[in-house]
C-alpha cells in the first residue's frame, strides 16, 4: 500500500538533514503553501510534504466521503505516510486543520514526534460556555450556506478575509487552492473540523508544542492560544507574530521561518 | 420461459412499475418479442428526472463531457437494441424474459434482506403479506445494472455498471448541479477504515477495539473527550438495537451491552445508602456474566465524571470500583468495560483517587473528537446534510447515531468473512500467479468475443505507441517488479474495468522484453478508465465498498455478496481483495524504501549540474563606456574619504571589468560586476554603493538597498540608522527578498543591488545570488529568471572572509561601531545647574563623558570576528552592562524578534546551531569568491571622531560659560552625534551643527538659567522616548535643543 499513498497524497522529500522536518497544510491550501518557507528549511533539515486527501491537488475520487467524517482519517493519513517513509521521529509543522491532526497523531504515536509546531490552530473553533473558540454555530451555518450557495463567491470574499493582512500575492494563492478543491468536499471538511472538539483530549499531548498565533487571526482568537497551551499536556510555548492573517505561511514567510526554526532548535 | 408483464408489475412497486411499463412500451415499438433488461435501460435513461440517469451524470469520467457521454449511451442502448431480433406479433405486449425477470427476483431478495429500516421493514411485513414484496426502483436500478449485457453496453458507453450502482446507493450531493465547477458529483469510491492494515477498523465515532483483548492489554475502553459520552450512548444504543447480531465484528458478533450507568448514578448520589441493591445488581452482573455463552458482555459505567463529582459519597464510589475490578478479574476473558470522561483530567481525577484503577482496570484511552451537535436541526437546517454526507446523521443527531458504527461494523463482518470464505481463492492465485489468473478472469468475464477483440486491438495499439521511442530499460527487474504490482491491482480491480482486463491479458501474452513497454502501457491504465482510480492503498476492498450502506441500509451485504457469489456474477473476484492486498505488501514497501532517498538525491544533483553547466554565455564586452578608474575613484573618496584603500580596489575593480577584462574567473564577461565589501563600517560601504551607482547609473535611484539582516526584524525602534533606511513596505511583509530583488531587477536591469548583512540571508536568498554569479541570471522563489547583465552587485558583509587582511589590530576602542549602529535619536537636552563643591579648583575646561556602562564594550573581542560568526559577538554583548547589551542587540539581530532580549541571550548562541553558522561561513567565503573584487573596508575612527566633537563642544561651551565650568556630555549624546556624523553626508556637518546648534543651546541656557553666570555644572543630555521632532538640515541631530 505504501507507495500508494505517497502518489496519491503527493508526498515529497527535500532537503538534506539527519532530521525530519514534516509540514502538514490546512484546509484550503496545500503543499505549495509551505513553498516560501521551505528554502530555510531544506538546507538542515530532511523536509516531508504532502497533502490532505482533502487538498484541491490529490484526486479527488480519493476523498472518502465516508471515511473522513472526523480527523482520525487524516490522522491515518499521517502516520501511514510516517510510516511508509521509515521515519521514526520528527518534528512536525501543522497550520490550521493539520495542527489537529497533529495532536491527535501525537496521542496515539507520542514517540514519532519530538515537537509539535501549531500554526493558527484551535482546539474548538465553535464558543461553548467558557471556551471562546471564535465562532457561533449560528454563524457557521451562515457560512456553509454561503458556501452551499455560491462556492466562488464565498471564496473570493474569504480568502481575503482568512489572510487578514493586505497581501494580495498571498490572497491569489490561496484563492487558487482554495478553488482548486472541489466545493462539496471543502464544506465537508469545513463541517468535520467545526464538528471536531479537542478540548478534552489535549491533557493526553505530552510532545512538547509550540504554539504560532498571528496578532490577528479571524478563524482563532488570540486567547485559544493560551487556551492550548494552559491545556496541552506537554511543554508548551507561544509565539506571538506581529502580522495578521490565518495564514502566516502565505501572507508572510520571511517572520514566520526563523519562529519556527527557533521553535525547532530549543 | 417468458414472464408476462401482469406478473411482473406485481412485484414491483409503483413507480418501478411505471418503468416497467415503459420498457415494455419501447419492446413493442421495436417489435421484439421480449422485455429486456435493455428495453428497461433504455425506458429508465428516458424516463424525466430519472434516477439512473443522474446516476450516470455522476458516475462519468472527466475525461469526457458528460453530455457527450450520454450521448454515446443513448446510441450504445440503441445500436444494442436494434442487434435484438424483431417478431411480427404485437398483439400484446412482449413479455418479459427471463434476464429481466431474474433481475427483479434478485433485487427481491436484496430489498428482503435490507430493508431501508428496520422499522419500515416491520411495518412492511406487517401490512402486506410476506410473499409480495414490492421492489424499489432503486433496487430494481441496481439489479438490472448487473445484468451482464447491459454492464457491456455501459462499458461501450465508456460507463462502468459499478460506478454507476455506486452513484445509486449514495444519493446525489445536489440535485441541480448548482456548482458548476464541480464537474461530476462525489463517485464514493469508500474503503473500509483501517483497511490499509495499521489501523483496524477505525469508524466515524471510535472503533471498539476488541481485538485488544486478545492481545490482553488495554481492552477496557475510556472514551476521552467532550462528547465522549455522547459517543458512548450511541455506540450502546447501536449494539443493543442490533439484536441480530450481525452488526458487529465476526469475532465478537453477539456481544450485549448491559448498562449500569443509571444504577451508579442513583447509587453514588445517594450516598451509598443503598449498597444491598448495589450489591444485588452486581451479583446479578456476576449471573449474567456466567450465563452468558456469546463472546461477552460490555459493561457501561457511564459517564467517570459521576465519580469524581464533589458530592459524591467517596465510600459508595470506592465500594464500585472494588467490585467492578473483582468482576473483572473474574471474568477477564467475558467482560469489557467501557466509560467516558470529557476530558482528560477527569480521567486523571479519578485515576488519582483511586490508584490502581488504571493497571486493574486495564484502560485504554481513545481520544473522541468528532462533536455531535446538540441540535437536532444541525442537519435538518441544511439542506445538503442530509443527502450529501453518507452519515449525515453521525455528526447531526445522537439518534442517528446508530449508523456510523452498525455500518462499519457490518463491513468488518464482511472482511473477516472474505477472509474465512477466499482463503482458498488467495492460495489458488498465489500459486497460479497473477498472470494466468488475469486471463482466466479473462475469459470469465468478457462475454463477448467481440468486445474482447476490441479491447486487443486497442491495447495492442497502445503498446505499439509506447513501442518508439522507449529503449530497453536496464531496470527490468525493478520494472518487472512494478508491473507486477500493477498487474495485481488491475487483476483485482478487473471485475470493474473490462479495458484493464483485456489489457492486462495482452501483458501477459507479450514477451518478457517487453516488460517495461507493458509497464508503460500498464500505466496508462489508469488515466484510460479515471474513474477506476479506486485509490487502491485507501480502498483495497472497493466492492465492499459498494455495499457499504447509505445513510439508508446497505443494499448488498455479507449475504448478497456470496450470494452473488454463487451466481457467478461479477462481484466474485471483487471479494478476493482483501488477501492481495496483503500479499503485495512487502514488495511495495520494499519498492518505497528504494525510491523516496535516490529521488531526492537526483533532484539535487542534477540541479547543480544543470546549473554548472549553464555556466557559459556569450560575451558582450564593451557595451558600456568605460569608465575612467581616477573619475571613479574620486568619486568615491568624495563621499567616504576614510577607505582609502577600498575605494581604491573598487575604482580599480569597476575600471577593469567595464574595459571588457571581465571578472578573474569565469569565462563571462557580462555588464554585470560584484563585490563584496567585508569588514566593519558599515555606513561607508553604504556610502561607496550610492557613490558608486551615481557613477555608474547616474542616478541614486539606480540604488536597490536590501538589509539581509533585518529582514524579518519585528519592530521599528528608534534607531537612527533605522530612520536612514528607505522602507519599502512591498519588503517584509508580502514578498520573500528574492522576490523583492527580481521585481526591482526586471523592472530597472541598470542598477545597483545592495545587500547589507550578506551572511544573514537566508537560504534562498544565497542560492539565488550564486546562481547570478555564475549565469547572469537572477532566479526568483518560483525559478523564474531575470537576466543580471548590467546589474551591480554589492554584497557586505561584517565578517572578512579566507586569510584577508585582519581588521584593526589595534586594542581598545573607545567608540565601537556597534555602540554607534546602536545610536537612537533622541531629544537633546541641556541643563545648567550650580554645585557648590564642584566650584572648579582648576582653571582648565573640565569635560567628563558620562556613562552608565564601562567603556570598553565588546572591542576585545572585535579581532574574532573574522573566525566566528554571531556566537562571539553574542558573547561580548552579553559580557557587557545591559544597557550596552541592549542597544548591541538592536544591532545583532539574527532573525530574532527583538523582544527577546534578556535571559535569552545566554542560550542564543547555542541554538543559532554551529553548523547554520558554520554553512552560511563556508557559502560566504565560496561566494566571495565569485564576486569580480572582494574589498575589505577599515574601521571607521570613531576615537578620533569623538576626541573632535567634544573638542568642538567645548569651545562653543567655553564661548558661553567660560572656562570655569564642568562640561558633562552623555555618552548616549556623542555617540548620537558621532553616528549622526558618520550618516550625515555633507563634510562638516557635524561641525556646523556645533556650532549652530548646541552653541545656540549654550547660549540660551545660560540666558534662562536661574543661576546666570553662576552655573558650573552643564549637562548635556538625552531625553529617553522623546523622539525628534525637527532634523537640523544635512544631519540628522535635533536642530534646536531643549532646556
């Protein structure tokens, strides 16, 4: 099965290093979103890429429907590739959706990863009554519809909005990805991440986890960053970056890099 | 024996009836004598919004426009028909044969067997009588879909029946095809969860890892998450709604779930009032337990935060967990237990109060992170919920949650029934080898001769087309073992795809040389027929997956698989699946390890040879003026008089590559020349860069200034040098500094690129400035190039490279350059006052330079610096006051946000790790020697400098005040000034601005001073955070200083 997957999810390996660097993208992007950052990296560090089977660049008859009703899937996904690639420990570069992943992968494997870097992730994007995760179920219905409705239209107005700053070399790729994913898996899987709740299960991290989180961020608030590290089982820091945006990686690399990279190195 | 048609309506419920009818209405137009299951395809594709047909919408490859598909259906259907024999009788309607009346038995038994829910099925039953069960059209689709001559006509059609039946089950994501850029609907290509072997059986909500028990570790299960319970409740209410014991996995089929949650509830809030009852419900436990023949019993205890709750009587709780611990040990081998906790700490609450539990308990954890909205209308709001996701109800309603878990169950049954059932099969294809195999199913499944004539041909086409061209490959072995794999898979998936049979079959007859051509051929396979990417490593099983249920109820099953089986049809092989895939297995790994490492290093090296090799260009020598080496020179020393020895070996430098000599290595002599300027002085190299492009471009706009070092700095600070800078905001924020340099290039190729901090580039950054060097050609970050030719290139760097020339030997310096870099603009201020004690003994001007810090900051260290890069910088600064500390971080920023500064710089040298240091040295010296001229600048005398400015201070104090006064000077304040001066680009500004300036100050300080002519003691000072407000003109110092 194992060269399967890595044709299918596109898995890549680049650079030279004795460690693995694993850079795992969000729903909406794919790998191409780390492209900016990746020249850092290279040089150092053994760096696997690869994309979500919900990424607008795997084929999209791969996309099961019924498999990926919750992040356990991609949280498969993961660790096949792992896997497959004989690796056996890494650090592990996770924005949004992938961040989850991340630390659900790190719960079942805790040996495979030495650091966890969370990019813009969330626990729980939904407000409960002491959590703040941002957004009001109501809201979310809202924006499936929107989505449900008219797919370009929603794009063009989100994409701006997820990457906050005023980058439009950032907004153009990521409103390419994002089209590139077909509309109804993308609300699929928007529905699966705002569905997922990790707030109970965080105590069980014990991989050490770094926490990115731009000053402005319209998907996380700034407090479910401190939420995450108050709640993650393990050693925990945040990074606070002065930019806006969902999307650091895209709308600006050149202050995200050496965070991570300094992340990577403590 | 044909059936009449009467007979055959009353199988058939309404609406398939109505199909029906129309089938047999386009027999009778064609005047055949029988109803066909072409005749119903063709009545269904006609029928308005028919079903079959939107199916079919969705099912299409993409490789073709699905309109045009259809249009080749209608025609495939009609050329079947019209091949069908006529009759002249048509006095009453063509009875139905017997194909088509087998179809409809067949989906009589599978509508039997799985009903769409229980319930209706009861009320079904209860409402007719047993023998007239009324097919479905949906059901009647699906039969007559695996008829064999209408799979043929679809697969002419280039349609699979498959795909089709597969879009049948599922219900189509939107009925108007709204987005259109969708293309096709999901084709729901599943695969079981876990199939892929590492994980077992992984559903929606959780697996119940049973099989943990026979491994005998951790077969207890704690659900851990905020909906855990919830998940909990549906797993319980799904095993106890499945009665029939054909939901869960084979092993464990018939497991029950006894639930004492309520009971431990009542019981422990109670207080442990009522520990007989308590008692009595676990020895009835114990009872049934004992009883109990099947597999076992799971134990619901419900949810942990019961326990651990406040008031919760602590002697009720332990008296529990006694007991269930002594059941478990009894009934090691009967007994699961299973419980919630909505999250980990509740878990760890009780397992610290009770210690022990979790080795005698045995627990497994398992995250749940699915949230299942509390709101019922989650699903219902949305239209598409309900339709478009297969377990729409998993994540709507606790009440639907029933599905998600009886359905995958169900297909854990199947495999492990495959399994049981296809040994045999697995063994005889083992030993027959792929190859013979494949051409049995050959023979088994191509019906017509015809069609498998077709196919060859067309197969053999393709191996011709991939015959030129391809030479024989040293790598048969690797190949033969690929085509191995992909013989296995197509072999596998044949039952679907007809061309991947008769293509597999041509492989197999074909010669052993050919081996790789077939490979070729074997892998156009898959893009031949798209929708046949059953993805095979996620859906080994894809059949299986067809009978996976909807949201509805599975439509094929355990049963309807055999039976099909039995029958011969085509899900026969389709079954086998499971067992190959674990028999490819080895090999495919073996196959990986090889090719993920040697890929990589391909890449790489055949990069570098790709780009040494574009190493020559032609040469284009005199296209410019060459200039004069004194013109340049003085120009140069213009601006910077104090590098002398640099401005020299630029002048020379840009007067040998513009008279055609071309740089000393490398064959091109383009327009473009570089230079890296080493060493210390930093404002002078950016001086000798403008200087220069004036000279060259005649313009200072031609100057494109990138500080390599900063980039990437967080926040402005007050910094003077900062203020100097242009900030171009498209920098640093948008676009890499690559990117940033190609723009400017390619908008304006006459200019002056002028790098600062070289060293502290980036990755990127370098590689693309080495590709310029070497081919004139500047890549940006997506590989596009922008031609050099005419560009300059001035790299600086702080550190001297290879055996040049030490900087300064010379000791202690009293003003370094990083204490000026470190300069900020601050307001000046003087104050005047009288001390009585320091009414001054001598007659001389007294100056003092005040300072928090010692003096020698750094200096001695400042000889290393050519040897190492940051660390030792780091060092020194860390050696010195924290003032002094302070201002050097702002200066050495490695990428660092600046608030870190602090306790931070002790372990920053340490993660700055030696070999990033140790790379960036090694590429800055290969770099350097690229460059046309490598020139390394000298100190700037900031000692001297400093000795004249307050000299200069003096005077206009003494002017003022007389000699009878104490001059203190801040040492903040000289060294504004000395940075201010270095900056400033007008000779003697500094001097002027003495004399206007501060001498003005002196003077109306002493007018407004209370002391008058007394004051003895003037301060000249800075006022911490009050920025600038007004710039003296040509430097940039206050133009008027406060008092």
């Amino acid at each position: 099965m194992g060269s399967l997957i890595l044709d299918a999810l596109n898995v890549r390996v680049q650079g030279q290093g004795e460690k693995v660097l694993v850079f795992a993208h969000g729903v909406g992007t794919d790998q191409s979103a780390w492209q900016r950052i990746l020249p850092f990296f290279t040089p150092y560090y053994r760096v696997v890429l690869f994309d979500l089977v919900c990424a607008g660049s795997v084929n999209p008859d791969y996309f099961n429907f019924r498999r990926c009703t919750n992040l356990e899937a991609y949280v498969d996904d993961l660790l096949n590739i792992l896997d497959t690639l004989g690796v056996d420990r890494c650090f592990y570069v996770g924005h949004s959706v992938s961040a989850m992943i991340g630390i659900l992968a790190s719960i079942r494997r805790p040996e495979l990863f030495s650091k966890l870097i969370l990019i813009g992730a969330s626990p729980r994007f939904l407000n409960d009554e002491d959590y703040h995760g941002g957004f009001e179920q109501e809201e979310i219905e809202s924006v499936f519809q929107a989505m449900e409705a008219n797919y370009e239209a929603w794009v063009n107005g989100f994409a701006p909005l997820a990457v906050g700053a005023d980058v439009p070399d950032a907004v153009r790729e990521f409103t390419r990805t994002l089209f590139n994913m077909r509309p109804d898996i993308t609300l699929f899987v928007s529905r699966t991440v705002f569905n997922s709740d990790l707030r109970g299960i965080l105590g069980l991290v014990k991989v050490p986890c770094c926490i990115i989180q731009t000053s402005k961020d319209v998907s996380v608030p700034a407090s479910v960053a401190e939420y995450l590290k108050n709640h993650l089982g393990g050693e925990n820091t945040v990074e606070t970056l002065r930019t806006e945006g969902h999307l650091p990686h895209l709308s600006a690399p050149a202050m995200l890099a050496p965070v991570i990279k300094r992340a990577l190195s403590r | 024996m044909p059936t009449p048609v009467g007979v055959a309506r009353q199988c058939l419920t309404e609406e398939a009836a109505r199909a029906l009818d129309e089938a047999v209405a386009v027999a009778r137009r064609r005047s055949h004598s029988q109803t066909t299951s072409l005749h119903a395809v063709s009545a269904l594709l006609a029928l308005p919004d028919s079903t079959l047909k939107s199916a079919c919408s969705r099912a299409t490859t993409r490789a073709y426009s699905a309109r045009r598909q259809f249009h080749v259906l209608d025609l495939c259907v009609g050329v079947s028909l019209d091949r069908l024999p006529s009759s002249k009788t048509l006095e009453e309607d063509p009875p139905i044969s017997n194909s088509l009346m087998a179809a409809i038995k067949r989906s009589q038994a599978n509508q039997r067997r799985h009903p769409d829910n229980f319930h209706m099925h009861q009320i079904h039953c209860n409402q007719q009588t047993a023998s007239v069960l009324r097919v479905e059209m949906k059901h009647f689709i699906l039969s007559i879909l695996d008829d064999p001559i209408v799979s043929r006509v679809f697969g002419e059609a280039g349609f699979r029946s498959s795909d089709i039946k597969m879009a049948i089950v599922q219900p189509p994501v939107i009925q108007t095809s709204r987005f259109s850029r969708a293309g096709c609907a999901p084709v729901f290509l599943c695969n079981l969860p876990g199939s892929n072997g590492t994980v077992s059986g992984r559903p929606p909500g959780f697996s119940f890892p049973f099989s943990m028990r026979r491994e005998g570790k951790g077969g207890n299960l704690l659900l851990v998450g905020v909906c855990a319970s919830n998940a909990l409740k549906g797993f319980v209410e799904s095993v106890i709604k499945d009665s029939k014991g054909d939901v869960l996995p084979g092993e464990i089929s018939g497991v029950s779930v006894i639930s004492v949650e309520d009971d431990v509830i009542h019981f422990v809030s109670e207080g442990g009032g009522d520990t007989e009852k308590m008692g009595m419900r676990f020895e009835e436990l114990g009872q049934e337990l004992e009883r109990c023949s099947g597999p076992g019993i799971v134990v619901n205890i419900g949810d942990l935060k019961v326990l651990v709750g406040d008031n919760v009587c602590k002697d009720a709780v332990s008296y529990l967990v006694s007991k269930l611990t002594g059941l478990l040990e009894g009934f090691r081998e009967k007994m699961w237990l299973v419980g919630a906790a909505d999250s980990y700490d509740t878990y760890l609450k009780s397992v610290g109060r009770f210690l022990g539990v979790e080795k005698d308990w045995d627990l497994r954890i398992l995250p749940i992170t699915s949230y299942k909205s509390p709101i019922g209308g989650f699903g219902s709001k949305s239209s598409l919920l309900g339709s478009f996701v297969p377990f729409g109800g998993f994540f709507s309603t606790p009440s639907d949650f029933k599905i998600p878990p009886n359905s995958i169950n169900q297909s854990i049954t199947r495999c492990n029934l495959c399994n049981a059932k296809y040994v045999q099969d697995v063994a005889a294809t083992l030993k027959m080898g792929p190859t013979i195999s494949v051409a049995e199913h050959c023979s088994d499944n191509l019906p017509s001769s015809q069609m498998a004539e077709f196919d060859m041909r067309k197969a053999v086409d393709m191996v011709k087309t991939k015959d030129d061209g391809t030479s024989l490959n040293d790598k048969i072995l690797a190949l033969q073992n690929r085509w191995n794999d992909i013989c296995q898979r197509l072999h596998h998936a044949q039952p679907f795809s007809k061309f991947a049979v008769s293509q597999a079959s041509i492989t197999e007859v074909s010669e052993v040389e050919n081996v790789n051509h077939q490979t070729k051929l074997l892998k156009e396979v898959p893009r031949f027929q798209q929708e046949e990417k059953e993805s095979p490593w996620f859906t080994p099983y894809p059949m299986a997956n067809v009978s996976l249920p909807t949201d509805r109820t599975s439509t094929f099953s355990v049963t309807s698989v055999t039976t099909d089986l039995g029958l011969g049809t085509l899900y026969a092989s389709s079954t086998r699946e499971p067992n190959t895939a674990k028999f490819c297995d080895p090999r495919e790994h073996h196959e990986l390890f090889s090719s993920p490492g040697s890929a990589g290093y391909d890449d790489s090296t055949s990069v570098q040879i790709a780009q040494s090799s574009s190493c020559s260009g032609p040469s284009s020598g005199g296209q410019f003026n060459v200039r004069d080496f004194k013109s340049v020179m003085r120009a140069l020393s213009e601006q910077v008089g104090w590098q002398d020895r640099a401005t020299h070996a630029i002048s020379k430098a840009v007067s040998r590559c513009k008279a055609g000599h071309g740089r000393h290595h490398g064959s091109n002599s383009k327009g473009d020349i570089s230079f890296t300027f080493l060493g210390p002085d930093r404002i002078g190299k950016k001086k000798i860069a403008s200087a220069l492009a004036v000279v060259m471009f005649g313009s200072i706009q031609s100057l494109i200034s990138v500080d390599l070092g900063s980039h990437g700095k967080l926040n402005p600070s007050n910094l003077m040098l900062e203020s100097q800078e242009l900030h171009d905001d498209e920098l640093g924020r948008s676009t890499t500094i690559v990117d940033y340099i190609a723009s400017k290039l390619s908008k304006k190729p006459h200019s002056l690129i002028f790098l600062e901090n070289v060293d502290k580039a980036d990755p990127l950054v370098q590689n693309s400035l080495s590709h310029a060097l070497r081919t004139g050609r500047f890549p940006d970050s997506r590989g596009r190039e922008v031609s050099t030719n005419n560009t300059i290139f001035v790299a600086t760097s702080e550190i001297t490279v290879g055996n040049t020339k030490l900087l300064s030997e010379k000791e202690t310096v009293r003003f370094s350059e990083e204490m000026i870099l470190g300069a900020q603009s601050w307001q000046m201020q003087i104050i005047a006052e009288h001390v009585a004690e320091a009414a001054t003994k001598s007659s001389q001007m007294n100056v003092r330079i005040s300072r928090e810090v010692t003096s020698s900051v750094s200096s001695a260290n400042k000889r290393k610096l050519d040897v190492t890069s940051d660390c030792i910088e780091q060092e020194s600064s860390c050696e010195s006051s924290k003032r002094a500390h302070k201002v050097l971080r702002s200066y050495l920023d490695l990428n660092l946000p600046v608030e870190d500064t602090g306790e931070e710089c002790a372990n920053y040298g340490d993660y700055e790790s030696d070999s990033i240091s140790e790379r960036t040295q090694a590429w800055l010296e290969d770099f350097s020697d690229q460059v046309d001229e490598k020139v390394v600048f000298e100190p700037f005398d900031f000692d001297s400098l400093a000795e004249k400015t307050v000299k200069e201070i003096s005077k206009q104090c003494q002017r003022v005040f007389g000699s009878e006064v104490l001059l203190e000077i801040d040492h903040e304040v000289l060294v504004q000034i000395l940075a201010a001066s270095w900056l400033s680009e007008k000779k003697r500004a500094m001097e002027e601005w003495i004399e206007e300036v501060v001498g003005r100050g002196f003077s109306e300080a002493r007018q407004k001073s209370q002391f008058g002519d007394h004051c003895n003691n003037i301060k000249l000072v800075t006022c911490r955070g009050l920025v600038v407000r007004e710039q003296a003109p040509g430097i940039c110092l206050p133009s008027r200083i406060n008092l």
